[in-house]
C-alpha cells in the first residue's frame, strides 16, 4: 500500500544526507511531485519505489569520486518466446526474478543503476562483489518458487542444474563517467566500461556469469578455487575495438552445467556453445 513508502522519511533522508547539488534539487524535486499526485497514483508504483529507494544515500553509488566501477549487465535468455507462450505465468516470474536479482544486489552492497524490460544494470565497487553478485543470482534462481508452466517450458531437469528462468550476466571493470540522471534523480554509468559490460552480457549463455580477461585477473584465488572457469578464447565484441579473452564463469555448486544441455537451447552445452563461438 501507499503506507510503505513513507515521503516525509524520504524528505529527511535527503535532508540529512550530503549529496551533490543537482542530484539534492533532483531527488527534491521528485519527492515534492509525489507528495501532489500520491493520491492519483497506483498502489504498485510505490511498491517498486519502495524498493528502489530503500538507501538514498546515493553519495555511495560505486565510481563517485573514484572515477572507476564494475558494471554487470543482466538479461533473461529466452524470454520473449515465454512471454508468448505463459504469459500470465511470466508476470509473477519476472516479479520472482526481480526479488532474486534486487536481493542479491543488496547482498552485495551493489547499486542498482536501472532497469530496461527485464535486464538490469547494477554498479559495484569491485570486480570480487560484481562476479560474486552474478554467481549468487545463478544459484538462487534455481531456489525460486516458479509457477508450473514456466518450469514446464524451460524443461528443468533432475539434476538440479536447472530450474525456472535463465539469466545471462556480463561482467567488466574499469573507469566510468558518473552523472546525475535528472528524470530519475539516480546515478547513471557512461564510457567504454559500461559498453563493454554490456556486450560480455551478449555473449554470455544463459546460466552464466561471461568476465573480461581483466575482471578475472582481479579475483583473489578463494573465489576462483570455488568457481568453474570455462574461457571462451579469442573473442570479437561489436563495437569493440580491441580482442576480448573472456571466461564463462559457474559457482561450484552447478558444476556440470558446461556439460549438460541448457533447457532454454537444448542443443548444446554451455562449453560445446562457448566453442563455436571462439
């Protein structure tokens, strides 16, 4: 309801909090606008407000002032084909994906840059958090309650590899211009970084987390001894002027998956898939 999303909590947040001017007057001014139109206004835009402003303290969005972040990028593979074909199962399915992914950024101490359909851009201060963050959403996706027919058209299988929806991740690392997004009054991300990012996403497979040669070369050697590596060899991204080495990573609980037909393309493997792509 309209009562989870308190305005006058938020207005002393930003009170309180030290933020850049524009972003002070932008968030201001977004906070007086919901205060006029809150009665016209539908239960379920606060509920996603509500769980997108629960820290305003957006000073601490990663690369503010450092100039540097890891941008991971996410996307569910397959999904138009499940929207044509559950549609209504597919709603309350994205709600579960959503949760997963938002609790999982919290996890992590992310930041959630933005949403486009059912990808999402998230921030974090390291390479070790951006691929930890990736490598738990793959394993908690497998713990959602998923409706029926989205387990049924995914074909999830005994094995535990798979189960409801497959989530592609891309992750990269690097410096990035920060700005104040003035419709939303949030941080957004620009730069070579951010493109890259998203193009590792592109070509990641589903029930991956795809990284730069760079963002695997800053992991400490506890998070690569409980991972699979899989590398993807030389690798052409579009719009990308230099050679990418990349790796497919998977946390060591769905050791197998590399092997075992995805359900979303069931012919082939993530590794026979990584190979005619190198």
């Amino acid at each position: 309801s309209l009562a989870k999303f308190d305005l006058r909590r938020a207005e002393a947040i930003i009170d309180a909090t030290p933020l850049p001017s524009p972003l002070d007057q932008s968030l201001a001014k977004i906070v007086t606008n919901l205060h006029h139109y809150k009665p016209y206004l539908p239960d379920a835009l606060f509920d996603e407000l509500h769980c997108n402003t629960t820290d305003l303290s957006l000073s601490s969005a990663p690369g503010v002032g450092s100039g540097s972040a890891t941008l991971v990028f996410t996307d569910i593979q397959g999904s138009t084909a499940a929207w044509e074909a559950c549609p209504d199962e597919m709603r309350i399915g994205l709600g579960i994906h959503n949760t997963i992914i938002r609790q999982c950024i919290k996890a992590h101490g992310g930041y959630e840059v933005k949403t486009i359909g059912d990808a999402f851009m998230v921030a974090f201060a390291s390479p070790e958090e951006g691929v930890k963050f990736g490598l738990n959403v793959q394993e908690e996706l497998l713990r959602g309650d998923w409706p029926e027919n989205i387990l049924r058209l995914h074909r999830c299988e005994a094995n535990g590899l798979w189960r409801g929806l497959t989530v592609r991740i891309g992750v990269h690392a690097g410096p990035v211009d920060v700005q104040v997004n003035d419709l939303t009054g949030r941080y957004d991300y620009f730069g070579n970084t951010v493109n890259k990012a998203a193009r590792m996403e592109g070509v990641c497979v589903g029930g991956g987390v795809a990284v730069t040669r760079e963002v695997a070369a800053a992991l400490p050697g506890m998070v690569l001894r409980d991972t699979v590596v899989i590398p993807m060899g030389k690798t052409k991204l579009k719009g990308v002027a230099e050679t990418t080495y990349p790796s497919i990573l998977l946390p060591a609980a769905l050791r197998g998956r590399e092997a075992h037909p995805d359900p979303v393309s069931p012919t082939g493997s993530i590794r026979v898939r990584m190979d005619r792509r190198a």
